[in-house]
C-alpha cells in the first residue's frame, strides 16, 4: 500500500490528506486562528484543587481553565524505589496525543518490552508499594497559586478545558525523549523483528549512558534500520530543545508576573506531518503554497533526507484538494449515511457520549442466501468503517451495529477483517468480540475534535436534535395554550396568532374547523399572523 500526502495552505487554514493507494484516509485541519494546543508546553499557574477528584485546574491562557488529573503528574521519587522500575504513570498517561503526532507515540509508550514487570502489572505493584499521602495525594503536591510546568495533552473538547500532564514529553523523528521520567528505554510494538528491537534497546541504552542523560527514551516506528549516528543526532536535538525549555521556565519565572506563559510551542501541521506522518510507503508529498514548500522542504533536508527528493510544489490550475477528490470525501465525511459499492449503506451517528454506526443491506439482495448476503455486507462494511472512523476523526465509545449472522465462523471473519483494517490507524483502538446481536463495541484513543466538530455546529432550527416538531404538533400546542389563556384572562377581545408560514397554513385549511370550534368555545375571535422569521416551532399569542 502506497501513501500520499497533499498539503493545502491558505492564509485561513492549513490541511493535511493522507492517501492511501489515492483513495482519502485521513484529513487534518488547522485553523490559523485557533491553532491546537497539543504539545505545547506552558508554564501555569494553579487556580484550584479539588481533593475529591485528585485533579487541579490550571490557567495556561486559555478561555478555560486546562484540567490536571493526579495520575497525569510526575511520580515522586521515593527512598525505596528500586532503579529497574518505570512509574506506572509514565506507562499510562506519558504519551502526548499530539495530531496526528502522538498517535504513534502514544502506540510507542504503550508497547514498551515486556520485561518490565511494574509496567506490565500496575495493581501488583500498588500492592508493593503502598501510596503515602504527604507525596502521592494531589492536595500535599498542589497548592493554589503554584506556577508548574505542564503539557497539554489532550485539546479542548466541547465545554471542557484542555487536559495536562508534568511528564513532559518530546518528539523528534525517530525518538521520544521524557526528561521527567526515571531512565528506561521503550520500543514501539510495531517494530516487530526482535533482533532490530535489541539493537535499538541496546544503542539507546548506551547513548543515554554516554550522554549522562536523565529521563527516558522510546524509539518510534521510524527508527527502525536507523543509523546509530542518526539516533545520535535525533538525541543530541532533543537535549538542545530541553535546555531550551528549561532556560526559557527559568526566565518566566524571574521576569514574568503573568498567570501563564508559552515556553515551548509545538510545530505547525504541515511539518508535523512531515516529521511524524512520513513512512516508508510515502511515495509523494505535494504542496500547493510555495512559501509552504520552501519551509517544508528545508525541514525535510534536516531531519528526514530520505523523503526531501519526495516533496514537490503543486501549482496547477485545479485546486490539489480537488484534483484528488479530497474535497468530495470532506463533504461526504458530514453526511450521516455513507453508501457502500453493493448497495448497502451505514448511519453514522456522533453523540456526546458514544458513536453509532449502523449496518443496512440496502438495495443488495445477493445470489445465493440471506446469511450470504449478510455476511458479504458486513464484510465490505469493516473497511469502509475503519476508513470512516479515520477520515472522521471518531474517537471514545463507538458501537458498531452489524447485520445479524447466524454462523459463527462469519462473525469471527467479520471481526478479523475489522481488526486488519483498523490495525493501519495511529490511533490506538481496543475491540470486543461480536455479540449475538451483532454488536461490536470498540474505543479509539480521542485527542481533538472530530471533523464535524470541527467544521460543523449544531442545526438553529432543531438545536442539535436532529429533528422538529411537525406543523400539525405545533398547531395543536398553540389551540391548548389559547384555551389556557383564555381561563386565565377575561379581559382581551381578541387572540392574535403569530407564528411559521405551514402552521398558519394549516390553521386556514385542515383545521379550520377546529379553530371555529375554538372560538366558540372561548367566545372570542382568533386571528392570525405569519411571521417570516420564525422557525416552525416558533409562535407567539398577543392578546388584543
């Protein structure tokens, strides 16, 4: 499978489309004035801590105060630590969920040696190592007006605050250095060959001893069959960047009386791709802004040489988005029903909190059974859903309602091609085997907003429902608060319905009879207004 990235700039926004073998499997989007946050690296200052949830909360800048849980911070060190174990938190909460950067990293941290017994079974060593409060409760680590360095890793999200963590963490091309964690090496699971993951092990280990260097290193994908020097110099970069930081918390601190300060700003979206999304089936990198390209290329001569004869300027008369139907994918990204090539077709529907995608054969009848023609569906839904989830950006809970197979041996099949296609996401997914039912329930790793929700908002006429009441229910509602008003008030001559075109409409022909009715019964006469502003399910009565 070949990949492809197309990068559009506009003065606006910046976006990314990944190709895989030309077809879209993934948009990134980056508007200029509301750049993410993630990566990012403040100095902040703590506003409030909450005991009962172990978390605080933390001005960094922002319209809302950003979110610090105690399992996100750095683990004190105690006398009885033993050197060969890593913090469970650096295990859990370390990886930054950068877009699309920390996808892999977060893989990375995840996916570090076996060997690790306090990484592999976090409740065992609890029960080792009972917790004291004066170090591990966040109330004796915390306190307000408190000025700490922090990372968000996860972007604001509707009506919450952007999340951080104190394991501050630093990505290169082919390494991840933690310089608050203990010293430990990882290696990314998708590196699989075990003699290259010894090597890396090996080289990192050494490198970290020679350098006297605190913290951790995690290899990415990318480094495998990487030179040593490359590491070296991948490590030399990242020490320079730490001191960087460092220097510039210090000077914050002495000079600066504000509330937060940006100490480190992560990269812009067009070279973060470069840096994090390039792989070694990345055939062409096009861009259709030259300043754009010149900075990209430059970047790409100095951190990734192998794919800098790869990068091109597009400067066509057709829009790069449209030449590649990128733009026809966004557009069909918002759409609740995705069709399928035999005529079935999915609902995807995105909620607060969890996301359903319902399976339909549609128009496809098959050739030989019902259970053949089922199970063909959901096959062919498998990889248009893993390609929808990645293009959409879906994250959290999602449910998958697939047409219900009476054999097992297709369930089983349905749920092996789901897991194949998925397995090609950076973001991290965990799935449950089918039930009875044909449900699968399965959570991807969510980091930002999802594409709708990020170019989209909720509807002003249904305000988000997704539906409105019908002229007919209006009608009705406003005939029961005539009556209502009536009893309550004797002094008007008069009603005066204000309300939607229809429901006018339908007051003068259908119900007309039921409006002479009511005004007999009330013994006063109703008059009507249309009001061309209102939405249907707007009216209003005036008593004359």
């Amino acid at each position: 499978m070949s990949e492809e990235l197309l990068i559009n700039y506009t003065p606006m926004e910046s976006r990314v489309a990944v190709l895989a073998d030309g077809i879209t499997s993934e948009i990134l989007i980056e508007r200029h004035q509301k750049l993410g946050l993630v990566g990012n690296i403040y100095l902040g200052t703590v506003v409030r801590v909450l005991p009962g949830m172990q978390a605080a909360f933390v001005d960094i800048g922002q319209a809302r105060t950003a979110f610090l849980h105690a399992n996100d911070m750095q683990k004190p060190k105690r006398a009885t630590d033993s050197s060969d174990e890593m913090p469970t938190t650096a295990i859990t909460r370390l990886a930054i969920a950068q877009s699309p950067t920390s996808l892999s990293v977060s893989q990375a941290q995840s996916e570090l040696e076996q060997g690790h017994s306090a990484a592999t079974d976090v409740k065992s060593l609890a029960v080792v190592k009972k917790p004291t409060p004066s170090t591990d409760l966040i109330q004796y680590r915390l306190r307000e007006g408190d000025r700490i360095l922090v990372q968000v890793i996860k972007d604001e999200l509707g009506t919450k605050g952007a999340r951080l963590t104190t394991n501050i963490s630093l990505p290169s091309r082919y390494l991840v250095y933690l310089p608050t964690s203990d010293e430990y090496v990882g290696v990314s699971i998708r590196i699989e060959e075990s003699d290259e993951r010894t090597r890396l092990k090996t080289v990192l280990t050494e490198l970290l001893q020679s350098a006297k260097l605190n913290g951790g290193l995690i290899a990415r994908t990318a480094a495998e069959k990487v030179s040593d020097i490359k590491l070296e110099e991948d490590i030399y970069y990242l020490v320079q960047l730490w001191r960087t930081i460092l220097a510039r918390q210090a000077a914050a601190k002495l000079h600066s009386n504000k509330k937060s300060e940006l100490i480190y700003q992560e990269l812009s979206l067009p070279l973060r791709c470069i840096r994090d999304l390039v792989n070694e089936k990345t055939t062409k990198v096009l861009i259709d802004h030259e300043a754009v390209y010149h900075e990209v290329a430059h970047f790409a001569r100095e951190f990734v040489p192998s794919i800098a004869p790869m990068v091109a300027h597009y400067a066509g008369e057709v829009p790069l988005f449209d030449l590649y139907r990128v733009e026809e994918d966004v557009q069909n990204a918002l759409k609740r029903r995705v069709d399928l090539k035999s005529g079935g077709y999915l609902i995807i529907d995105q909620t607060e909190a969890m996301t359903t995608i319902d399976v339909n054969t549609g128009s496809y009848v098959g050739a030989r059974s019902l259970e053949d023609t089922v199970y063909k569906t959901n096959l062919e839904a498998t990889q248009v859903i893993a390609r929808q989830i990645r293009l959409r950006n879906l994250g959290g809970i999602i449910i998958l309602d697939f047409i219900d197979m009476l054999e097992e041996a297709h369930r089983a099949d349905v749920l092996a091609s789901l897991q194949e296609q998925l397995s090609h996401d950076y973001a991290k997914t965990n799935i449950t085997q089918v039930s009875e039912l044909g449900l699968v329930e399965m959570t991807r790793k969510r980091t930002r907003e999802s594409l709708p929700q990020q170019l989209c908002e909720p509807c002003p006429v249904c305000e988000g429902k997704g539906y409105i009441k019908t002229a007919e229910t209006v009608c009705f509602e406003i005939f029961r608060e005539i009556m209502r008003y009536a009893r309550t008030f004797n002094a008007p001559r008069q009603f005066t319905v204000i309300a939607h075109g229809a429901v006018i409409e339908l007051m003068l022909s259908s119900e007309a009879n039921t409006v002479a009715d009511l005004e007999y019964l009330i013994g006063k006469p109703i008059r009507f207004e249309i009001e061309p502003l209102y939405q249907q399910e707007q009216y209003n009565i005036a008593l004359d």
